[in-house]
C-alpha cells in the first residue's frame, strides 16, 4: 500500500478524527486506508482501475461522493478544476465543525490549491512531506460561495461536450485528428477502445456500414460526457478499462491508447490496448490506431498481428492500421 501524508499526520498527531464517516475523495487504488475502519469509510473514484480495485479490497466506493460525513479527505485530482470540483463537494458533505483535507504533490498544482483555500477559508494548517502538501481546516457554520469551484460541462466549438479533467478536455488533441482524418468507412461491429468524449464515435457512426459500436472507457466522466455527444441507437456505452471488456468479433477496433499512468510514462499501457485488440478482433478484423512516434509499439503489433501497416506520420504521431490477428498461441508457435 502507498502511504498517505494524511495517514503519516495522524500518526504524528498533528491532526485527529472525529466521531463519525469519512469520506474519501479521489482515492486511489493502493492507497493505505488504515487510518480508519473500512465501515467507518466511504470512498469515492471515478476511474474504473482504481474503483475496481478498491471494491476487491472491501471498501464502500462510488463514482461521486454522496454521504454526509464528519471529515473528508480530498486527494488531488491532475486537474486543478477536477480537484477545486471535488474540494466543493467535500466541503458540502462535511458537517460544520468537521475537518476538511486536502493533499497531493506539487506537480498535482497543490500548492496552488491551498492559496486558493486560504483565500475562502480561515485557520488553514499545513504539512509538507515527500514534495508535496497535506492542509486542512474546520468546515464552517456557514460556508463562502464555491460555485465557481463547481465543474460544469465544456461546450467545444465543434460542438462535442466535454467535462473538467478528462482527457483533452479543452479539445481535440493532434494525435486524434490526424488519426481522424485517415480512418476508412467502417462495416459491421465496431469498438472505440478508450473512447473518452467520443471523438472517434462520431467519425465511425458516420459509416452507415457500421451494424454496431460499442465505446469503452475507463474514465466516467468522459464518458457521460459520450453520452451526450453520442445519440446513435447503434452505440452502447461500457465503463471499463482495456482489460474489463470482454466482446469479441468486432470488424474493427479504433484507438488512442494512453501511455501515463498519471503523469508516469506507461507505454505497457498501449501494448496491452494492442494486445486486447488482437483478441476482440474477427479474423479478417483491423486495429486502427495513433500513438507518438517514439512509443516502442512495432514489436507487439508484429507479435499480434499478421500485416502491420504505417498509413500516415508527422513529426510528432504515427497512424497504424494492423490486419490478420494472431491468438497468443499463434504468435507463440509464429516466433519458433
């Protein structure tokens, strides 16, 4: 389990709980929770690995906080309008006289954070550990005004909605456009792997071929967000992560795999997108998908797939389209 700087101050006592349920806001998946009972606990998490992983350790977890509690803990979202969001509800579900706390590292923006606390709330203490900030403060009788803080839905100019703290929330990254621009007319089942907002969606269902498209996504905001940007009765929507999806015999999978686990390089993470597509592939299937062209996809793709194909580059992305899925078993018995 990884050590809170809120577990280590109570430790040290230079805080203590009150009476009562805890909320948790943001929590992630290996955090240590020791610090209170788990029935005393209610966590919430709106991406599906760490919500995922917190329900198998025993906890109570939703996707938004929704108890009133007597202390909330609010650990900081990369986002600094998903974290001051998450800040505002917190504040709301604490009783008055409760504590309220927030921790993260500097390069979370925490820093920024707690100046804008101070600013709204008094009697704020700090604790600095392991480049970051764990604060707190007593939630008052009678709490300022944090509509501001509030997240609303972001309308974009092409009319796509997106929400605080997704992925390219602000707009279309460059990656996904240029991957856009070369995607073919689609027939049969179609899935959108890691489809966020959906981007990509729309360009598919544009096909009138296309019998099906399944959108799975991880993060649940982005992808109510899809919802609203998606109204073609062929699209289901699926909350999951790459390796949650269980369909198969699609005709084509489409997809801009992440590679941070937060702001940790991860390119394993695109390798297992393209190992999943391999497997949910229909013989005669095709993977479409875009990735910056230092990311060491080739050799998985050539593991895979039978024919791997660049279709377009600049200097930053690599469009591919990989056809002839491979089981394991097959790749196996091809490398010998």
């Amino acid at each position: 389990m990884t050590d809170t700087r809120f577990s280590l101050a109570l430790a040290q006592e230079l805080l203590s709980l009150p009476d009562g349920a805890l909320a948790v806001l943001n929590a992630s998946g290996d955090s240590d929770m020791s610090f209170a009972a788990a029935d005393r606990l209610h966590l919430s998490q709106s991406f599906y690995p760490d919500h995922k992983a917190l329900a198998s350790r025993g906890f109570s977890v939703t996707v938004t906080a929704e108890t009133p509690v007597a202390a909330s803990l609010v650990m900081c979202h990369r986002s600094k309008p998903a974290t001051f969001d998450l800040l505002a509800q917190a504040v709301n579900l604490t009783q008055a006289g409760g504590i309220v706390a927030v921790e993260g590292a500097k390069t979370d923006g925490v820093e920024s954070v707690l100046k804008a606390v101070r600013a709204r709330f008094g009697g704020v203490e700090v604790y600095s550990k392991a480049h970051g900030k764990l604060f707190w403060f007593t939630r008052p009788d009678t709490q300022p005004d944090l509509t501001d803080w509030t997240a609303k839905p972001i309308t974009l100019e092409s009319g796509f909605v997106t929400y605080p703290g997704v992925f390219s929330a602000d707009g279309v990254d460059k990656g996904s456009a240029l991957l856009a621009q070369h995607l073919p007319d689609f027939k049969g089942p179609v899935a959108d792997l890691g489809a966020g907002w959906g981007y990509f969606s729309r360009k598919i269902l544009s096909s009138e071929g296309v019998k099906s498209l399944d959108l799975v996504e991880a993060d649940h905001h982005a992808l109510e967000a899809a919802k609203l940007n998606i109204t073609d009765p062929r699209a289901t929507f699926h909350w999951g992560d790459v390796t949650y999806h269980v369909g198969s015999n699609y005709a084509a999978v489409v997809s801009n795999p992440p590679f941070h686990v937060g702001r940790k390089p991860a390119p394993e993470l695109g390798q297992m997108f393209i190992r999943r597509a391999a497997d949910m592939l229909m013989p005669k299937g095709q993977f479409w998908m875009v990735a910056n062209r230092n990311l060491p996809y080739e050799q998985t793709l050539n593991e895979r797939f039978g024919q791997v194909d660049t279709i377009a580059q600049t200097a930053g992305f690599k469009v591919i389209c990989a056809r002839r899925p491979m089981t394991t078993s097959q790749s196996t018995r091809t490398k010998r």
